[in-house]
C-alpha cells in the first residue's frame, strides 16, 4: 500500500463515519422537520463522495499494477 493509497483509505473510513452518525441522527429526527431534510441531502453526499472516492482509489491501484508490469513505459515486453 502505497501513502496515497493509505491516506485514500483514512478519507474513505471518515466520510463512511461520518455518514453513519448522519444515519444515526437522522433516525432520530421528525420526518417533516427541515433538519431530517439537511440530513438527507447530506447522507447523499456521502454517498456520492464515496463513490468518487473509491473510483479514485481503483484507478490507483490499477496504474500502480500497470507500472508494475513494466516500470519504464507501463507496458509488457
């Protein structure tokens, strides 16, 4: 694992934290209030950033695997 790869991870687990204390604090808020509302915008953006983030980490992870394969020009002999 490289550092980007380990800091990548470190911001996945804090908006997944993050997004499941909005889960917590949203199960106990009024439905109808406007504050269950801003929970639920936030809870999908969370989402959405994770999405992001995880597709990040991936195509990391596949160019790391690609340099591998050959480090000077990526390819394979």
């Amino acid at each position: 694992m490289t550092s980007d790869t380990g800091l990548a991870t470190l911001v996945i687990e804090q908006v997944l934290e993050l997004s499941a204390d909005a889960h917590i604090e949203r199960r106990m808020t009024a439905q109808d209030s406007a504050a269950f509302h801003r929970l639920t915008g936030a809870i999908a953006a969370y989402g959405k950033a994770l999405s992001l983030l995880l597709a990040l980490e991936e195509r990391e992870e596949f160019y790391a695997l690609i340099a591998q394969v050959n480090p000077v020009t990526g390819l394979a002999h």
